[in-house]
C-alpha cells in the first residue's frame, strides 16, 4: 500500500479484561497529487493481575506497555521517478516473573528505508538503503542489568 495512492483512515480501540487496553489510528494525507504521507501509531496497555493488585502481586505483576509510530511516504519526482521513505519505532517496557525474581525488560526497536525507484529506457533501477537497530535491557531490581543491541545498515541496488 502507498500513501500516494491509496487512502486509509482509521481509529480503534479495545479494552478487555485484566486491564488490558488498546489504541491505533492511522492517517493518510496527500497536500498536493505527487506528495502522499501516512501515520500510524498504536498502544497496548496490559497488567495480568488487575489494578487493584497490591503487596506480592505488586511486586511480581506482569504487564506491557507497548508502543509503536509508523511512517511512510511516497513523492513522485518526476514522471518515471519515486522517493518513498518509511520509518518505524517500537517500545515496550515489561514486567515478568522469571524463577520468583521480578525482572524489569526495555526494548526499542527502530527501523528508516529509503527507495528511490526510476523507469528509464533500459528498465526500472530501485535503489534502496534501510536501518534497523534493537536495544534491550533486563533489569533484576536490587541487583543486575544485562543490556544487549544490534544495528544493521544495508544498501542495495536493482
């Protein structure tokens, strides 16, 4: 789907037991008819004991709060040329419960391609470059962390 050429519009939101909660909308724009850009984020919101847990339960609840922001958008240089840039970010601090010990879990996800495509005489030439990166922590409170991350850039042309 291309925010250039397709329309869509929407909000939703669920709710269900153990406090579990969740939002999106997404939103397309097109200021001019070579320009179109979209909008996406949601949140998810989750606690396996309820929100009146307290003492114990408090201490080992297990929840997520999830977060995400999409984006992407296609401009048409020309009449054989198209820029299409799309981002992503994605967080979501967790509680579990690993062997009776609370554990603390942060994780970041980040994503950017570019594309830039070109119908010439002697064929279409796509050429793209794309970032992602991954961060994650685990916390044990009182005690430790243990973080890990990756990243990786890739270029390609077709």
């Amino acid at each position: 789907m291309s925010p250039l050429y397709d329309d869509t519009n929407s909000v939703r939101v669920r709710v269900g037991n153990q406090g579990q909660r969740q939002a999106s909308a997404v939103v397309t724009v097109k200021p001019t008819d070579r320009v179109g850009l979209r909008l996406s984020t949601s949140g998810t919101w989750a606690d396996d004991r309820g929100p009146d847990a307290g003492g114990f339960a408090e201490t080992v609840r297990a929840s997520s709060r999830e977060r995400t922001v999409l984006g992407d958008s296609l401009f048409k240089l020309g009449d054989q040329t198209e820029l299409g840039l799309e981002f992503s970010y994605a967080a979501g601090p967790e509680r579990r419960l690993a062997l009776m010990t609370p554990l603390k879990l942060d994780t970041t996800a980040l994503s950017a391609k570019s594309t830039l495509s070109v119908d010439s005489p002697l064929g279409l030439f796509t050429g793209q470059i794309y970032h992602n990166r991954f961060d994650w922590t685990a916390t044990i409170p009182n005690r430790s962390s243990f973080d890990a991350n990756n990243s990786a850039t890739v270029a390609s042309l077709q």
